[in-house]
C-alpha cells in the first residue's frame, strides 16, 4: 500500500491508497492530464468520456510531463471536511467546501478534492453505492473532476456555443440548458459559419487575449431543433440520448458539416441568449461590466474553486474586455430560419472584428 500524505487530511492521519495500476496521459490545448486508475473498468471509464471530448491520449507518453493528474480510487471512503471549512450547495446536486487551499466537491458518497500545496493533483474516489454507480452520475463525476484537473491546467469550463463568422470573428451562445445554444449553433452551421461546439468551451490565455477551444465533439439538440430545419434529412445521424440531459440527442457534426470544425477561435462577440417564445427577436448590448457579470453567473467554479477562482477570473475578465457583450431575447424568426439568424447577428454585432 502506498501512502499518500495530505497536510490537510482532516485527522491529520496520511491517506492510503493502492499504487495505481494504469496511467494513461491525455493532450489537450498544449497541456497534458494524467489519469491514474487502479483498475481497468476506472481506466475505461475515463478513456470513454474522454473520447467523447477533443482530448487526444497520448499512446507514446514515456518522458512527458503531466500539468495536472487525477488520481482515481473506486469503492473507497472519502476524507471528510472540517467543520470550519466553507460550503456551497450546487444546483445541479452535490457540495463545494474549501478554506482557501484545499478545495471537495462531494456528491453522495463521491468525492473529487484538490489537498493544499499539491494544486496539481485531483484526488477523486467512486462511491460504491448505487446512486453513485448510475450512468449520470459516473458522468458528473468525470466531468467535475476533469474540469477541476484542466483548471489547474489554465483552461477553464464555460457552458457555451462557439461559432466563427464568414469574416472570421469568433461568436459564443452562453446560456442554461434550453436558452438555444445548440440550436443557433446548428442553424449558423447549416449556413455556411464554422463551429467549435454547441455547448461545452474551454477558455485559456494566449498572450493578452483569451481563446475559446472546443471541448465536446458530439451535439446535443432536442426535437424542436430538429423541426426548426437545419438537420432535415440528418435524423437517422441522430443517436440516443446524453446522460446529462436525456431531452437531448446527439448527432456527429461533421457527418452534417463536413469541413467545417475549427478547434479555436477569438472571441470577438458573447451573445447570452433567452428563449421568449415571441416572434420577433431582439438584442441589447452589455456593458463591460453586465458581461462579466453575465459570466459569473455561468461559471460558478470561479467563486467555488477558491485556490484555482483568481486566475479564473483573469481569464474571464479578459474575455469580457475583448469581446462586446449582448442579451439576445430570440423569437420564433430567429430560431426558425437560419439565413435570418445570420443576417441579424451580424447586424446586431457590426464591427465586432
């Protein structure tokens, strides 16, 4: 058994944990994540989600450093947090607590914590119950944890979609579940404009600027997208439902728009859209400071993740600076005609590059 010490173990007692059995290093944006797993099925758990991401493994990663590393044990108890520490309650199910430098993110009887000085390794047990063994709750799990390692990395989550205009400027679709990310994102697609993903970024740093990167490879669009046009004659592509949101099914854009993925873009406009069911759209442009705080609203691991929340916030603090920000109330014309969609986001975004 090897120890693995932690100076903010909540006993002061050093965690045990098997010595892990399979390593394997993914590459994503310049940076490298190492999963250790002490088993296979863990390991292949990971490896397919992964698969699903634009995370590349690497088959020939003797010598290459890892920027961050998630250590996975299953079937073993969690450390638990101090009383002192600080709590927030997520929406979508489960805990945050941190004093500052050592940050938990439980749900259930499933733990993922980053222990004080070591920022660069996830710590992540399975519960072994059977809430924690759901096909939803696996998911969460890798995801959160990912998240937290890629954090540690410079690159941050943000629940978007991330298009590139004819003239190269990049858009995002920040928003909720069902605010029409995925549809925008599907229609501009169908009309010629290049794409990232239609919900899940990445946002790093690259000199003074921020970028947007793609993350999921698959789209997720209801059957209302799938009526409004764009995917008409592409519904055998579509495939079952996400373990996140089951309203939801997927489809491999590129089998629909060939071509046309780019994996990076310069955010030149955000667009926070609503779904009013009105007929007629419209916009209003944000201050700088209303896109930021627009941003917070949909990145809470900024104020939850207390060691990784300040460069988090740089990185959206730039991108509120680089890039105009607009609430989008869009109606029926807007998410019916996608020649439409593309007229009026260009307008309402005009000089923008």
């Amino acid at each position: 058994m090897e120890k693995v010490a932690c100076p903010d173990s909540p006993v002061g007692a050093p965690v045990h944990s098997e010595r892990p059995a399979l390593a394997s290093l993914y590459a994503v944006a310049g940076r490298s994540v190492c999963v250790e797993c002490g088993d296979a099925q863990t390991a292949e758990l990971f490896r397919r989600y992964f698969a699903g991401w634009h995370v590349a493994p690497l088959a020939d990663a003797e010598g290459v450093p890892s920027d961050a590393t998630i250590s996975v044990r299953a079937a073993c108890a969690p450390p638990r947090a101090p009383a002192g520490f600080e709590s927030f309650e997520i929406a979508g199910g489960g805990v945050c607590r941190t004093d500052g430098r050592t940050y938990l993110f439980e749900v259930g009887d499933s733990t993922v914590r980053v222990c004080g000085d070591s920022q660069t390794r996830v710590e992540v047990w399975i519960g072994d119950s059977p809430r924690a063994r759901e096909r939803a709750a696996l998911a969460r799990l890798v995801f959160n944890a990912s998240m937290t390692a890629m954090r540690r990395c410079g690159l941050f989550e943000l629940h978007g979609a991330g298009v590139v205009e004819p003239g190269g400027a990049g858009f995002l679709f920040v928003g909720p579940s069902g605010s029409g990310k995925s549809t925008l994102a599907t229609q501009l697609a169908s009309a010629g404009w290049r794409y990232l993903s239609d919900d899940s970024l990445l946002l790093y740093s690259r000199g003074e600027k921020v970028e947007a990167r793609a993350l999921r490879r698959a789209f997720a669009v209801t059957d209302a997208t799938v009526a409004a046009g764009p995917l008409c004659g592409f519904q055998v592509l579509l495939t079952e439902a996400l373990p996140f949101d089951p309203q939801k099914r997927r489809f491999e854009p590129e089998a629909v728009f060939p071509g046309a993925f780019v994996e990076t873009c310069d955010p030149r406009a955000i667009f926070f859209p609503v779904v009013t069911g009105k007929r007629a759209s419209r916009t209003r442009a944000l201050s700088q400071a209303e896109t930021m705080a627009r941003l917070l609203r949909m990145c809470p691991w900024a104020c939850y993740d207390r060691p990784a929340a300040q460069a988090h916030l740089d990185a959206l603090a730039r991108l509120a600076r680089q890039a105009a920000g607009f609430d989008l109330f869009a109606g029926a014309d807007l998410l019916g005609d996608a020649a439409h969609a593309c007229r009026f986001l260009l307008s309402r975004a005009g000089g923008v590059q």
